[in-house]
C-alpha cells in the first residue's frame, strides 16, 4: 500500500544501462522455463552503472528438477540480486514450498 508501481509485460527482452534507474526496486517474476530471458535482464541491470537502487528475482517451479539454470540463478546474488526460490510439488533445498503470492511482493517492496 502506498507504492506506485510499473508493470511490464511482453515486448522487447532487453534491459539498458539507465533503464529505471530511478526505481527503488526492480522486481523480475518468472515461473518455468520463462527464467530464460529475466536471468540476462538481472544480470544487466546489476552489472549497470546507471541501475535501479535494488534488483530482485522471483522464481518459481514445480520441482526442484525443474528450477532451470539454478546455478547462475545463485551467481547473481554476487552481483547483489536478491533472489527467492519457490517450488509448488516438492521441498527443495534453499527454495521455499509455495507459490509466489502478492505477500512476497508486499514483503519485499516494503524491504526498501
């Protein structure tokens, strides 16, 4: 509450250099192989010069099996990405057994 918000969908998968570098945060939600594309756009904009003030990754699968490219997941958090693991069917080590819900986004938003 009390957070104005920009949502993004679609379009061209590409992140620049000032990009929303005004924003508090940069919140990027995948589930699936749809990790694809947001793992290039957080890596950018961590690595940017001109960069939004926190960049985080939301990421959900049904299995741990399914959590694709989980190890460069992880690397991003050196560059600074906060990142959540969430999986629907089963416990999976350092992933939380849940669906990302409008509470995690609250949480985090309210984080900043």
């Amino acid at each position: 509450v009390g957070h104005v918000v920009d949502i993004k969908s679609g379009g061209t998968w590409q992140w620049e250099d000032g990009m929303d570098a005004d924003a508090d945060l940069l919140l990027l939600i995948a589930g699936g192989i749809g990790i694809s594309p947001l793992i290039s756009i957080a890596r950018a904009a961590a690595e940017a010069s001109s960069r939004p003030k926190r960049v985080s990754l939301m990421y959900s699968s049904r299995t741990e099996a399914e959590l694709a490219f989980r190890n460069e997941i992880e690397s991003l958090e050196g560059l600074g990405v906060v990142t959540s693991l969430f999986c629907t069917g089963e416990v999976a080590a350092g992933a939380a057994q849940e669906r990302i819900s409008v509470t995690h986004v609250e949480d985090l938003a309210k984080a900043t």
